[in-house]
C-alpha cells in the first residue's frame, strides 16, 4: 500500500479497532482513549474526596466519596494514586505530562488485564482446558488432520446451526471485568469545561478575577487550541455613552473574531448586530458550557458508585 497518500494515514497512526489490539492480541473492550478519561475522572473524584469536597447539582449537596466496597474499587487500589501531582489545576500547562506519566505508565500497565475482553485461543493440554470459563466460552474441536479451509467450513457450518447464532451487526456484551463505554470528544470536553470552572469558583477572593461564563468559555478554548473562541468587539462597544446599553450588549450579545471581514450589517443604535454568525448560535453554546459544568459534576458522584459515565441524572 503506498502511505504517501494523505488519506491512508489514520489519526495517531491508528484507528479505533486498531486501538484495541494488543501486541499479543488481547482485545480492550473499548478504546483506550475512553480508558484514559475514565482514569482522569477517577483521579480528580479521588483528588476531590481527599479534600472533603461537596458538588451542588439541583440545588442539593452532594459529597464526593468513593464507594470503596464496590467491586471496581476492590480491584483499583485508588489510595496509592499519586497526591503529589494533581491533574485537577485551572491551567492546563503540564496536564498531558502528568497524564503521560502517571497514566501510561503507572496505572495502565498495571491494570490493563481489567478491560480485557476474551480472546480466541488455541488449547494445547487438558490443563488449559480444565481452566476454561464456559461462561465466556464456547469449546468447537477440530481433527488434526484438517486443512485451514476445512476448518473453516466446519465452523460455519457449526454457526449457522447454532442456537446461539449472533445475526449480523449483534453488539456483543463485554465480558471485560472493567467495561466502560464512551466518547472520547464528550469525556474530554466534560473534564476539562469542570476543571476550568470549579477551579474559578474555588480561587481565593482576594485573588479572584470575577469571570463570566464567556470568559470562562473563551480560557477553556484557549486553552483547547479550538477556533470557537467568542468575543464581543470593545471599538464597537465605545460608541456607547451609556454603561447600562454596554453590560447589557456584553451580556446578551456575541461577536465573532472570526468576522472581521464580513461586510453587509449595520451596527444599529442599543443594539449590537451579529455579522457573520446570529446571537443563537452563540447563545446555544454558553448554555451548553453551563450544561457541561452540570453533566460533569453528575457523572463524577455516579462514578463514586461504580458507574461510569452516566451524566444525565443521579443513578442511585
């Protein structure tokens, strides 16, 4: 295959099934970028807990404790987690670094065996066998003397008149011992939109810069190197005498910076048009940032209770 072309490169060298397969062929029941924020919110839930903290979803407190008699955390000694080295910091500078270090080298190697799914496998003694978890496996014997091809035959002749036939696109359950599912775009953006803004409303008020959520957006972008960084246009502001008309245009108004070339709007009088974007657009996504801040604190106290990542509403 000739790799000079652009499209044969797969993003990080591999794709997602790719991912999933080990050097010796063991399979991870999801991908590992989803393994790596389950360890980022597990270590910021530990982190929380050993400072007493509480998280307000609905109005009600909640505290951060990790239920350390469910089963996930009877396999995962989360008290030997470094208390050194917090990933939980409003900048991200060194955030990657620490997650190198202390994820892929420390806790991944260590537990890796726990997000495992079985694996087909060639029997060579009745030791092996007598080991054999039928729960997990079914056992299909093959004459020695049989081809490759006559194995093949064989065996889907034994699928298709199995009971246990699995239609085509069946989703199997894992039998990993840790299964998680997710996203790995969702996960990151829950993580790090939470860092950003418990961290602003945990900073000292002597130090405290008082930031509005566009401004807690436009750090979390900066921070992210994306291009949704949103801001409202301080020439245009100044035509404004009136400081009430100027905190009302901050607070209910966008500009993009992206738009400065955007010709065919009129600045209107107490009104601050959009010119290349409308104000929905922007609106939906600082209610979204809001939403983010909640769904994280939710998916951190179900995760204290094994369950991950369910961030809609309170599993109990």
């Amino acid at each position: 295959m000739n790799l000079s072309k652009k499209s044969d490169y797969k993003k990080g060298g591999r794709d997602y099934y790719s991912r999933r397969i080990g050097k010796d062929g063991s399979k991870l029941s999801t991908d590992i970028h989803v393994y790596r924020w389950f360890w980022c919110f597990l270590k910021l839930t530990k982190e929380l807990e050993d400072k007493k903290e509480k998280l307000e979803i609905n109005n009600k407190n909640y505290d951060v404790k990790i239920d350390r008699s469910h089963n996930w955390f009877k396999l995962i000694n989360i008290d030997r987690f470094s208390k050194s080295k917090n990933i939980n910091t409003k900048e991200i500078t060194k955030f990657y670094g620490k997650v190198k270090k202390l994820f892929n080298q420390d806790f991944f190697p260590k537990y890796r065996h726990l997000f495992l799914e079985p694996t087909s496998k060639e029997i060579n003694s009745l030791d092996e066998l007598y080991k054999i978890n039928l729960d997990n496996y079914k056992i299909i014997l093959f004459p020695k003397e049989n081809s490759h091809r006559r194995n093949i035959k064989d065996l889907n002749t034994i699928n298709k008149n199995s009971k246990d036939k699995k239609s085509y696109g069946y989703k199997p359950i894992t039998r990993a011992k840790i299964s998680i599912r997710g996203r790995d775009d969702i996960l990151k953006r829950l993580f790090h939109t939470f860092r950003v803004v418990y961290n602003e409303e945990k900073s000292p008020k002597i130090l405290k810069k008082s930031l509005s959520n566009l401004d807690l957006y436009n750090l979390l972008q900066t921070q992210l190197k994306t291009n949704l960084k949103l801001e409202v246009k301080d020439e245009l502001l100044n035509k404004y005498d009136d400081h009430v008309v100027i905190d009302r245009i901050r607070s209910e108004y966008r500009y993009d910076e992206l738009a400065d070339n955007f010709k065919g709007k009129i600045i209107q009088k107490k009104k601050l048009v959009m010119r290349k974007y409308p104000y929905k657009y922007f609106s939906k996504q600082l209610k979204s940032f809001s939403r983010d801040y909640r769904q994280a604190k939710i998916l951190i106290i179900n995760l204290c209770n094994g369950k991950f990542p369910y961030f809609n509403s309170i599993i109990k």
